[in-house]
C-alpha cells in the first residue's frame, strides 16, 4: 500500500470530528423579509385609511348593527343557511349513493340532475321558480301564488343548487377510502350498515369536511342573492334601511361586519371538525 493511501486512511476518520464542529447557519432570506414588510406597510396604510375614512361613517354603523330589523333579518339568514345545507346534503348523499350504484338508470339520473343545476345559475333558478305560477298556475288543485311563497322559492331554489355540489363532495370522499378497508370489513363479517357507518363514513369525513365547510360558508353569502325575490334577510334588511336614510356606504358596512363575524365563527368551528375526524392520520412529534 502507498504512503498516499495510507494517509488519507488515516485522515478518513477526522472527517465526522470536523462535522461536528462545524457550526450551521441558516439561509438568510433577505428577499422575503423585505417583501413581509412590504406587505405590512401596505396593510397597515389600508386599515388606516378605512379607520379614519369619514365616509364609512363609524358611529352610523355602530348605531345599526344591533338594531332590531338588522338582527332579524341576521336571523333569517342564518335559519335559512340551516335548512339549506341539511336539506342540501340530505338530497346530495342520496344522489351520491345513486352515482356510485351499479344501476345504470340511477347513475344516469344522478349525473343529469348534477350536471343541469351546475350549468343553470342560481340566481336564474331563483327567478324561474319564482315566476313558476306561469308555467303552472295549479298545482295539485292549490295555486301556486299560494304554494311559492317567497321563503320557498327561497328554500327550493338553494336546496336544489346546493344538492348538486354536495353530490360531489360527498361522493368524492367516498371514493377517497381504500377500497381494501371495505373489504377488510366483509372479511370481518361486518353488516352493510356497519361497514358504511364504522368504517366508511369516519374514513370519508377527512375528505368531506373541507369542501363541505367552504359550501356552508359560500351558502350563506349566497343567501344574499335572495334579496332580488324580496325574502327580508340580512342584506335586504340593509337595504330598506338605507333607502330610506340613503346613507348607503355605512349600512353596506354593517351588513359586511355581520357576514365576516358569522363566516370566522364557522371557519372555527370548522377547524374543530377538521381536527377531530383527522385523529389517527396526524404525525406528531
């Protein structure tokens, strides 16, 4: 063996030694740090100029945004909010159920019924079974002028829309779950409904919850759209205020606070959901 050899032999094992001592300095990120207070400068020069903007009119909004006609149509908005997505999603598992049967018919209907209320918008499905009276003046020997109340066509026309979304997303959590843990179930013994509520439904929920939190959240700034049929919610609400007061900008405002505080309450409580039906499949420390 070479004396070269033998020397880098010998050298070989000081290598670890001079790692260890090395000492590690992180990347400095010089580009980031200044488009961060960038951004904060901006931010806060934006938040300064709606604070101290007087055409928001503060005190009008602090005035409104617990008067009584306010807080009811904040009600109205919320019950209605409700009802939609519980019917939304009842009409929604139901139609995802028949997408992933083995009937071709039910599969067929539920892909159409999918399709057609994803092409048409809402707000032209509000105004069709709002004029539903000139299509069919009776129905079941009642007149729909009396059946179609503004709150239905309000109920209908949402509950629809929203069914065709929640299809989906319920269907696609479905399809998340490994197939090998239905089977693993069958090989168990389990019942059907067992297999769907103890091993399917836990499974699928990591995946529903996300896009179900964002359809609560759109459906109830989308039950805003309602104010064109003249369904009093919070929007509306407003809306008569300020035509009558004309005071526009301040009443926009409280009608904008209510929506944010609403939508933060459920983007919370989302959180919580998201947290709890991901147990099991989180890394920690």
């Amino acid at each position: 063996m070479s004396s070269d050899t033998l020397a880098k032999t010998s050298a070989a094992p000081d290598i670890p030694e001079q790692a260890d001592s090395l000492r590690i300095v992180p990347q400095r990120r010089l580009g980031q740090w200044a488009a961060a207070v960038a951004i904060l400068v901006l931010l806060g020069i934006a938040v300064t100029s709606v604070v101290r903007n007087k055409a928001f009119q503060w005190g009008v909004v602090g005035d409104y945004f617990t008067s009584d006609s306010v807080l009811r149509g904040l009600w109205l908005t919320l019950w209605l909010t409700a009802v939609v997505m519980v019917l939304g999603f009842a009409l929604g598992t139901l139609l995802a159920a028949a997408r992933l049967s083995g009937n071709p018919v039910l599969r067929s209907v539920s892909w159409g019924y999918v399709w057609l209320f994803r092409s048409i918008p809402i707000l032209v499905q509000l105004l069709l079974w709002f004029n539903i009276g000139a299509l069919y003046p009776e129905l079941l020997g009642v007149k729909t002028v009396n059946l179609f109340t503004p709150i239905a066509v309000a109920i209908i026309g949402l509950t629809l829309h929203e069914a065709a979304y929640a299809a989906e997303v319920v269907r696609g959590g479905i399809l998340s779950v490994d197939r090998g843990q239905i089977e693993a179930a069958q090989a168990l013994g389990l019942s059907r409904w067992r297999r769907w509520w103890r091993i399917v439904l836990p499974q699928a929920m990591r995946s529903i919850v996300p896009p179900a939190g964002n359809m609560l959240i759109g459906t109830l700034k989308g039950t805003s759209i309602i104010s064109v049929i003249a369904v009093q919610d919070l929007l509306f609400s407003v809306q008569l205020v300020y035509h009558r007061t004309y005071q526009v900008i301040p009443l926009l405002m409280v009608a904008t606070l209510w929506y944010t505080v609403v939508t933060s309450v459920l983007g919370l409580g989302q959180y919580y959901v998201e947290k709890h039906y991901a147990r099991g499949s989180e890394r920690t420390r």
